[in-house]
C-alpha cells in the first residue's frame, strides 16, 4: 500500500512534526508511505517538495495580501486566518498518481488552494484528512476561540477588522460547504474534544469523524538523569525546576500569564519563595519583553536542537506547566510524560484525552488561576513514578500503535467497508 502525506511544511509546526512522525511510523510497519511538502529541507527520501517554489511563494505572498487587504491593510490577524485561495495542483505529481491513498494535513497558507483540494476528491482516491485544528470547520480560521458561528454558518468574524453577514469568512465557509459534499473524504480528529466539535460543525457533521491521537516517537523521549540533565543546561540542583514551552511562548493562546499568576499567587500565600522556583523556557518568542512579567527567575533557551535536549530538558524538570487556553492536541502533554516530568494543565481541550486527573498528571480547572497553582503544588509535592508516567504515554502514543490505528483505517476506506 502507497500512502502519500501531504503537508505544506516539513519541519515548521505541529502539524509537520506530527505528519513526519507518522510518515516514519508507516514506513516502519511495511507501509510505503511519502509525505509532499511545499519545500523539502532535508535529505529524507520519503520526502519530496514541489518542482515551483517559486510557485509556491507567489500563491503564499498573494493569499497573504488578500487578507491584508480585506483587513483594512492590518497585519494583527495576518495569520491567524487562511482562505485557501491560491496554491498548486498536486494531481499531477507522480506521488499523487502511484497513491493508493491521499493523506491530507495541514495544507494551509498558499500550499492547496480550495479548487486544489476539489481536485483531489474529484480524482475518486481515497482520502484521509487529518484535523490538526479547526480551519476545515471554520470559514476561515484555525481556532475559534469563543466564536461558535462554524456551527451554522460563519460571517461577522472577530479575526477581520470589516466583519459583516457576506463577508470573507462567509465567502469562504460557503466555499467548503460545497466541497464536502462527496463522501471519499474520512476525516481523523487529534483528540475527541477536537472531534466533538468537528461534529458540531454545520461544514462536517454529516462526515465520517474518528479519532486517532499523534504519534509519540518513544525512542526519542527518554527518562534521563535528572542532575546531568540540569547541569547540562546550567540549571539549579536545589530549586522547583518548572518547564514551559511552544513554537511562539509568547502567543496568546499558549498561556504564559496564567503561569505567571499562578506562581505569584503560591509566592503571595507564602507556599513557597520565589527563589524555590526556577522557570526553564524553550521556543520561540516575538515580543522579548513578556519575560519580564515573569515573577521568578527564569533561563530562556530559545529553540532546542533535537528531541535528545528535549528530553534531557523535560527530565531536568519537576513540572512540565501547559496553561494553554486550548490545544487540539497537546504534544507537549505527552512528550513530558515520556521523559517522567508530570504535567499541569486546564481541561477543557485535547488534554483531557491524555491526562488522568491525578494521576498521570493535573487538569486544572478552565483558566481557573488559583487551580492551576494548586497542581502546580500538587506536582511538587507528590513522589512521581516516572517510569509509570512514561509507561502511561508509551502505552496509548508510541509508532506502532498509532501507525496500526492509520493502516487499519486505510484498509477499511481501500475496501469500501469505511
């Protein structure tokens, strides 16, 4: 069985790392999987870029100004929304050609434009398309936030700065509900609140919806030597070491002021002093000066390397705090667990698939400050079984698992019988 994953970036994202994985998972379990990208960046056979990057650029660089445009010529949003508008043809590739089954993921921002993506159902090959957040639903955006219009039908978006009932996301909403009329598309959601509210959607409530987590390389996240790990990033033996991180830790939507204020709060009732603490930050940031919110000293790493300094990291670390607003997934969880850091969390997204309250970790009550603290406090005063916190995520997330999960699923769309 060919599998062809389809993907706009290699490496820059969740979405990429998690196709990557599982297009390594595949090809591990005797399947001949690939995965197309938009630019090709390493040295990975399995992995092919477009012939035009050229192509590419345009179509990113013309979609991009059309929401500059339909935003009154402001960049606050600029990606945050995709309207699919411009991008490239993938039909005529021989990858696409000698597939048995397409697997579609993140394919935004100029890399599959809608016509594209009408092409591919056109073609009558079986598809897969994996949720990684909430653009296949939404008319325009990636996550919704308090917005619940993709139930019935998007317009006055908050994301455009001229919202109105015909507008962009109402444009583009009434684009895709025209494209999933056909039912050779079989959609996998990351995690069941993901699913629940793909299901809720006006665009995919009548679609197939299953859920199939991330994949977990469990061979690359390891429980190391707790005092090698901190003195390998000159971290404190004698203090709380608290991990936090993300592609951008400054983003909204990742949560650092809750972090903030809850270790203020543990300072303030005088549960611990500030120099108890220590913050170990890792990813990217736009606006450095959010580090000076932080109210207990703190080493920012920037990107890490590999997943061998991740991992040495999250087992430098006590707590693994992801006070995120929602995630659709929640990598972050897992990658902890593996290398036995326990991880602090709010409910109410992907997480909870991955958590079990007070025992493989904390799900603190939505956005509630004074819980978050409180499993932060739980965290540090609990004797963790690493290797039971490991075996937790190993068990439900490794290669094999998950990649079993996706052939099984191939196999029962090949055959008709999904």
């Amino acid at each position: 069985m060919r599998i062809l994953l389809v993907n706009t970036t290699e490496h820059n994202g969740g979405a990429a790392i998690a196709a990557n994985r599982l297009m390594s998972a595949l090809n591990d379990n005797g399947v001949k999987a690939k995965m197309l990208v938009s630019k090709k960046e390493s040295q990975n056979l399995s992995v092919v870029g477009l012939n035009s990057l050229c192509r590419y650029r345009y179509h990113f660089l013309k979609e991009r100004f059309e929401i500059f445009l339909a935003n009154r010529f402001d960049k606050t949003n600029l990606f945050a929304v995709d309207t699919a508008s411009a991008g490239t043809d993938i039909t005529k590739t021989k990858e696409f050609k000698e597939a048995d089954v397409i697997h579609l993921h993140w394919i935004n921002q100029g890399f599959l434009s809608l016509k594209d993506i009408r092409k591919i159902i056109d073609s009558g090959k079986p598809i897969v398309w994996t949720l990684h957040d909430m653009w296949e639903f939404t008319g325009i955006c990636h996550y919704a936030n308090n917005c619940d219009k993709y139930k019935t039908e998007c317009h006055h978006c908050p994301f455009l700065k001229s919202p109105g009932a015909r507008d962009l996301s109402n444009l583009v909403f009434r684009k895709k509900n025209k494209l999933f009329t056909k039912k050779n598309v079989h959609f996998v959601a990351v995690s069941s609140w993901l699913a629940n509210c793909a299901k809720e959607s006006h665009l995919l409530r009548t679609q197939s919806i299953q859920v199939i987590p991330n994949v977990l390389p469990v061979s690359r996240y390891k429980i190391k030597d707790k005092v090698s790990s901190r003195q390998y990033f000159s971290l404190p033996e004698d203090k709380h070491v608290i991990v936090f991180g993300a592609v951008k830790i400054d983003e909204q939507r990742k949560g650092l002021k809750y972090l903030n204020q809850a270790l203020q709060r543990l300072i303030d009732q005088e549960i611990y002093k500030k120099d108890d603490f220590h913050l170990a930050l890792f990813g990217g940031i736009k606006q450095a000066d959010v580090l000076d919110e932080i109210p207990v000293p703190y080493t920012y790493l920037g990107f890490l390397k590999n997943d061998e300094e991740l991992s040495s990291l999250y087992s430098a670390a006590d707590v693994a705090a992801i006070p995120s607003l929602y995630e659709t997934f929640g990598q972050t969880v897992v990658e902890a667990q593996a290398c036995g850091c326990v991880p602090v969390t709010f409910t109410g997204s992907g997480q909870m698939d991955i958590i079990t309250h007070l025992q493989n970790g904390y799900l603190a009550e939505y956005l509630s400050v004074e819980d978050f603290a409180k499993g932060i406090q739980w965290a540090l005063s609990r004797q963790t079984e690493r290797i039971a916190l490991r075996e937790s995520a190993v068990k439900r997330y490794s290669e094999r698992t998950i990649a079993l999960r996706y052939i099984d699923l191939y196999n029962q769309i090949c055959k008709g019988e999904e």
